[in-house]
C-alpha cells in the first residue's frame, strides 16, 4: 500500500504528522522552558546585558 500512495498524499501524510508534532510540542513542558528562556533573554538584551 505504501508504494501505491500518489505524493500529493505523502505530502498530506507529512503535513499532517508535523502538525501534530508541533501540537504536542507546543503543549510541552519542554516549549514552556524555551519561551521562558526567550523571555529572559529578550529583558537582558533590552537591558544591554548581552
């Protein structure tokens, strides 16, 4: 079945996959850490600290 599939429908496969990927990803604690650590980075860049 897999070699039956048109690329317009491996493409759709994919873009669903990421989709899903970066839902659950941004619903992370990992994601919550990486805007935290942007956050602090962007108030010690406006204090010159950087």
């Amino acid at each position: 079945m897999r070699n039956r599939m048109k690329e317009s429908g491996v493409e759709k496969a994919r873009d669903q996959a990421l989709k899903r990927l970066r839902d659950r990803y941004r619903n992370s604690f990992a994601w919550e850490l990486r805007r935290a650590r942007q956050m602090v980075l962007e108030v010690m860049c406006t204090e010159h600290l950087c």
